[in-house]
C-alpha cells in the first residue's frame, strides 16, 4: 500500500473514532473528578456538623479552709467546649434534652453530649475523698461520667465524628480539670494534716470519665448505616437503565430500530406512531414496571431480613423515584436520541452517587458535591430511604423535601417530554420514512417521493432506478440514494407496507 494509502487510512480512521475517544476520556475524567474528590479527604471538607450540647449539671458545693465555693462543673464543660470548638467544621447547640432528643428522632443532629444533673455532686465527692481516709482505699470513688452519643442512622461517620470529640474532651479534662481538683483536694487535705495518696491522685488526675454510645442503634437486620444509599442506588438504577431497555426494546419492536438477538437483526415495520405517541407508550411502560420493580425489592429485603421500616412507604417512595427518573430519562433520550444514553448516565449515576450522601455526608464534601446533590434525584431517593428505614418515615427528616424535588423531576421530564416531540413533529422531523408495500406483480405510486413503485425496484423522482427484489416476509426493500425531505438518510433501508403508513 502507498504512503498516500496510509495516510488516507489513518485519517478515516481518526475522523471515525475521535468523537469516541473524547467522549470516553471526558467521561472517565468526570468520574475520576466526582468518586475520588469528593472520598479522598472527607475530613478537609468538614464543615458545620451539627452536635446537641445538653447541660442539665445542678452544681454543688464545695467546703474549703476559706470557705463555701460553689461548683458547677457542667458550665465549666459547656464554656469550655464553645470556646475551644473549630466553629467551621462543628456547629454545637447548646439546647435542652427535649430538643436534643427530637433533634436526634429527625436526624438533625450528629449526636449529643450530655452532661447529667449529678455531675458537680460527683466531683465534689472525688475531691473530698482523695483528701480523708477514702482516698488511700484499694477502690477509690469512681469518677464522674459524660455520655458522648453518636446517632449510627444519621451517617456512617458519626461514629467517628463523635469519638473523636469525645478523645478532644477527654484530654482537655485531664489537662484542664484535673490539676485544679488536684489543688483544692491537696488544700483541704492540709487543712487535716494528711497528704493525697497516690490512689487519689491517679483519680484526680481524669476526674471525669467520657462514655461514647450509640443513640437508637440500627434496626435488625441491618449493620450497614450505608444501606439507604445503596437501596437508593437500586431504585435509580431501575429507573434510569429501565428507561434505557424500554426504550431499545419498544424502538426495536415498533421498527424504529433493528432488534439484534446474537447473530440475527429483526427487521420490522414501523408503526404509524409519531414522536409523541412513542414517547407517552414508554412512559406507560415505565409506570407499569415501577411497582413490579419495588414491589420485588421489598420482597428481597424481606428474605435477607431487614426490618424496622413501613413497607408500604417504602413501596410508594420507591414508585415515585422510578418514576420520576424514569419519565425524564425517557424525555431525555427522546430530546437528543442515543447520546441521552449518555447524557442520562452521568446526571443520574455518575453525578448521583457521590454527592447523595450516604457514603460521605454532605456536610464533609466539597461545596460543589453540596450544589449538585441538592437537585439531584440519587440525594433525594436516600434521604427518603433513610428516613423511612430509620426515622420512623419523619417527613422532617428528609422525606418531606425528597417528595417535593422528586415530583418536580417528574412534572419537568413530562413537560419537556411532550413540548420537545410536538416541536420535532411540527417541523416534519419523521424518525423514519414508511412507503407502501408492492403488490405481487404490480405497480403502486410512491406518494411520499413521488416516483413509481415496482417488483424489481423504485423509479424515484429523478428518474434512477432503486434496485429491490430483496424482499421480507413479502414486502419489497430499496434502498433510497436520496430519501425524500424529512424521512431518513441517504442509504436508509425502508420496508413498503400498505398496512403500516404514517
């Protein structure tokens, strides 16, 4: 082969498979941007983690040489928290345990430090014991106790978040709180002649004690705080690839498309159906498969044993997620045609999943994961899921808003659905041309391109002769040099069917 053969080659080849390339490195960039931006440090994005601060400490006193002090420890903690918190990653509420209690029902809190009533009581105790003959007993008194709580249904990373307030808090107490009891324990021990024991001093050295637990623990069956999010993922997934086969598959039987099976390509003949009644037939396909669809997740939950949820909720959220995606990506994929395949992959899957929360809260990613996952229907489907799965169905937990943004997806994709095929229909935009099948022997007139039709090929308006002769299943097939306006492209392979007009 010539130079000039190679070089001819390898441009067709470039100028056939350039679009290819572009397309699959800037989808696979996308990817890498969305997965590992927002999961590689979820830490340096941390940012206004809602916690409950509850002080319900009564205070005591304290009898010294020089008189009555008054001790409150829990205000000490309390002051201590606020001045020392790092206010752009945690936001601490300093709230009553009603509040915190509702506040951790409706997932709005992380967790919740509580302080109890008897804490200074408790204090005071370890203090004038280390200073009498209690303090050297094998068994000094034990030390006061916070509860350090973590809600395990708000995210996955509560824990964490709460543990590690929970290490802050304990060594500002012993670095902090311990030296001072220390000192009025050793004043009051003098006032009596007799020195701390070494018991005591180890006491008062972590005078109060932290206990981390988890408030309301996942529900049986269930030890993946993630659960939410994946059930989120399987009801998007349902709507958006759904979409996607119901669209091949109805294409493909109305003739639109060829049907491949293996080897084999079906070629039928295309139904008289226009843009918009094509479009409407899929939707209600797709409400059709909503409730098979949860109504078979519910039933694969049941068998592997997850409970603690509403399953009716649980089924009617699901439908409305189904169908909401679904319905757009149909609208999609009817607006812009294959490259909504595309399109619907990346604003249902790949900008879905790392900005819906469940793997990495929102308030640890970027701003713009935030941006994104609050219009994104993969957020709002785990919001409701979780708050159906672990908060009792809560509409102020996130359910509320879901429904709200969920049917306004809805309500778009119908109304850019159908104002975008009548628009296409309206300007002679046919998906595909359809003449008249020959009859045996016969000769019948084109209407469409205006030339003559017969058993061995079509005399176009021009006056070329289309060859035929390979017919399907009876009908006569050409293949048009120049199609008429608005039906099909040079080349397209049309099936003449008396039965099956526009």
């Amino acid at each position: 082969m010539t130079d000039s053969g190679h070089t001819g080659g390898f441009r067709e080849f470039a100028s056939h498979s350039a679009g290819a390339v572009v397309l699959v490195c800037g989808l696979f960039f996308l990817l890498s941007f969305m997965y590992l931006g927002g999961t590689a440090d979820p830490q340096a994005h941390a940012r206004h983690i809602p916690v409950a601060v509850v002080d319900s400490d009564r205070g005591a006193s304290l009898d010294t040489p020089i008189g009555v002090r008054d001790l409150d420890v829990g205000s000490q903690i309390t002051a201590g928290l606020l001045q020392n918190n790092d206010w752009e990653k945690i936001r601490l509420h300093v709230v009553d345990p009603g509040t915190a209690e509702e506040g951790l029902r409706d997932g709005s809190y992380f967790g919740a430090i509580r302080i109890p009533a008897d804490l200074s009581e408790r204090v005071v105790g370890l203090v004038e014991a280390a200073a009498t003959e209690e303090g050297d007993a094998a068994e000094p008194p034990a030390p006061a106790r916070v509860t350090v709580e973590y809600s395990p249904r708000v995210s996955i990373v509560s824990s964490q978040v709460m543990n590690t307030m929970a290490e802050a808090m304990q060594e500002s107490f012993r670095d902090r709180m311990g030296p001072r009891l220390l000192a009025d324990s050793q004043l009051l021990a003098e006032a009596e002649g007799r020195t701390i024991g070494a018991a005591a001093t180890l006491a008062l050295q972590d005078p109060v004690g932290i206990d981390v637990t988890a408030w309301n623990p996942l529900p049986e069956g269930v030890s993946n705080a993630s659960l939410p999010m994946f059930y989120a993922l399987i009801v998007i997934l349902a709507g958006f690839t759904g979409a996607m086969i119901i669209s091949a598959v109805l294409d493909a039987r109305l003739g639109f498309i060829p049907l491949e099976i293996g080897p084999l390509a079906l070629h039928v003949h295309v139904a008289p159906f226009g843009r918009l009644q094509t479009l409407a037939r899929k939707w209600v396909v797709t409400l059709v498969t909503a409730p098979l669809v949860s109504g078979l997740c519910l039933l694969v939950a049941h068998i592997i044993g997850v409970t603690g949820y509403d399953p009716w909720h649980m089924f009617w959220f699901s439908n409305l997620v189904i169908v909401a995606v679904g319905v757009c990506a149909h609208a999609i994929i009817a607006a812009i045609g294959n490259a909504g395949l595309l399109v619907n992959l990346v604003v249902f899957v790949v900008l879905g999943i790392p900005t819906s929360g469940g793997a990495t809260p929102t308030q640890m990613l970027p701003q713009v994961f935030v941006a994104i996952g609050n219009l994104q229907p993969m957020h709002q489907a785990y919001l409701g899921l979780r708050s159906i799965m672990f908060f009792d169905s809560s509409w102020d937990a996130g359910l509320g808003h879901a429904v709200w943004v969920l049917g306004g997806w809805a309500v778009a994709g119908l109304l850019a659905g159908v104002a975008v095929t009548l628009a296409y229909e309206r300007m002679g935009l046919r998906r595909q041309a359809v003449a008249d099948r020959v009859p045996a022997g016969g000769r019948s007139l084109d209407r469409r391109s205006g030339g003559a039709v017969g058993p061995l090929g079509t005399v176009g308006s021009r006056g070329a002769v289309r060859p035929g002769g390979a017919g399907r299943r009876g009908g006569a097939v050409g293949v048009a040099d120049t199609p008429p306006a608005g039906h099909g492209e040079p080349g397209e392979i049309v099936e003449r069917d008396p039965a099956h007009r526009e």
